[in-house]
C-alpha cells in the first residue's frame, strides 16, 4: 500500500491524522499474551472489572426476560441490538481500567465514567455503523430463507444445505463486525480518534494479520460460548477479561504516534 500522509492544517493547529493509522505485524502467540495481560489487569483492578462484568450480565438477563414473550427471532435481534447499543459504552470502562493500570495509577470507577461520556459522540457513531451492519445482515438471512427454505419436506440434504448458505453468509458479515471493532474502541480511547479513522485502522490491522486475528476471534468465541454454558453468570468474568485483552490488543497492534513514522500500512 502506498505511503502514509498526514494532511497539515494551519500554523499552530494539530495535523490531521494519518487514515487509517499504521500498525505492525503480529506473531500467532499475540492473542495468547493478550489474554495473559488481560488477566493481570483482572487480577490487579478486580473491583471495577467486576462491577462491568455483573452489570453487563445484569443488563442481558433484564432484557432477555424483557423480550422472552416474543418469537425467536425477535428475541435474538433484540439481544444483539441491546448488546450493540450498550456495549461500546460499557467497552469503555474496561479500556480505561487498562489504561489507568498503565499509568501507573489506581483505577477509578469516576475516571471510566468520565472517559466514556467524554467519548459518547463517537461511542454512539460506531454503534450505529454496527447497527447498520446488523440490518443488512438480518436481510441477508431473510434471503437466505428464501432462496434456500426449509420446511418438512426437505429432508438432512435440505437442512445440511440451508445450514451452510446460512453459515457461509453469517461468517461474512461476523467477520466485518469483528474487523471494524478489533482495536477501534481502544484506540477512540486512548487516542481521541474518530470512529471511521479507529474503524478503517481497525479494518486494516486484520488484513496485514489475518492470521492471529483469526486466531483471536477464535479465542472469543470459545470464551464466550464457555460464559453461555455457564447461563451468563461466567460472562462477568469473560467480558472484562477480553475487554482487558482488547486493551492489549491494541496496545500491540496499533504503533505509537512516535513511531508511526517507522511503520507501514
């Protein structure tokens, strides 16, 4: 890819941002030291990360009771579409903890706050675009039942095709999500940065890594299926653990304004 340029305003002003921001090239072990460093910040903020770990349990038990009347299908849209709205601002907390760890300081649960409301412009915009993702993606599926349907008469062959169509156009659209969101809500964090430039950053952090981002979404998915089985009650400490190792993550992924210069896209 050509060469990063950063767009200068007026004397005195702040220069532009390079778009998207350069990031480095990632060995298969990262994701492992990612949830190592995740689960040292755990174990040294256990208080707060707890505190965003049960309130987001409570939060997806209150709506899965709240929407448990309706069909399956508008239970589970229902349950992604809360997750999506509310979790980049819960996201947030967890982040600063990280951040406060690695200043130095004692992690406060004022300071997360604050760091989120002052960010909520931007938190809000990346939900959006997940939100519009999450519409596509549901047409996608109603497609899919079309052009493939299944009923009685089917038989496995039926079940086993409409079963692949279905995965095959879910694997691309969870893939998107997971792109546009690997390291852009740490780095809106830490570096004030819009949400399409974090997305854009994000989005070309998996392309040069495709190997240990596949591996890391791996890692989340087994972990979060692992918090499932457990009736979300082994989400409170799941959730704050890969919100510590998403910090990481980006930490690794993402270079340093000093040393964007020496990094390529």
């Amino acid at each position: 890819m050509s060469e990063t340029h950063v767009v200068k305003r007026g004397d005195g002003e702040r220069p532009l941002e390079p778009l998207p921001h350069p990031i480095r090239t990632l060995d298969m072990g990262a994701p492992l030291r990612w949830l190592r460093l995740g689960w040292q910040d755990l174990k040294q903020a256990p208080g707060p990360s707890l505190v965003y770990g049960f309130s987001l349990v409570i939060f997806f038990d209150l709506i899965s009771w709240l929407v448990w009347g309706g069909e399956g299908i508008v239970v589970l849209f229902s349950l992604v579409l809360a997750f999506i709205l509310a979790g980049p601002l819960l996201a947030f907390g967890l982040y600063s903890i990280s951040r406060q760890l690695e200043q130095g300081r004692v992690p406060r649960l004022g300071v997360c706050l604050r760091e989120s409301r002052h960010h909520l412009r931007n938190e809000l915009l990346f939900a959006i675009v997940l939100l519009l993702v999450l519409l596509i993606w549901a047409r996608a599926a109603t497609m899919v039942n079309i052009f493939a349907p299944i009923d009685e008469e089917s038989g496995w062959l039926g079940v086993v095709q409409f079963l692949a169509i279905g995965s095959a156009v879910g694997s691309i659209f969870a893939g998107l999500v997971f792109s546009i969101s690997v390291v852009s809500l740490p780095m809106m964090l830490d570096r004030d940065t819009d949400a399409i430039t974090a997305a854009l950053t994000s989005i070309n952090a998996v392309r040069k890594n495709k190997g240990p981002m596949l591996l890391w979404a791996a890692l989340i998915v087994l972990l979060m299926l692992l918090g499932f089985a457990t009736a979300l009650l082994g989400l409170a400490l799941v959730l704050p653990l890969l919100g510590h190792a998403s910090w990481h993550a980006y930490r690794e992924t993402v270079l340093p304004p000093v040393a964007e210069g020496q990094g390529g896209l």
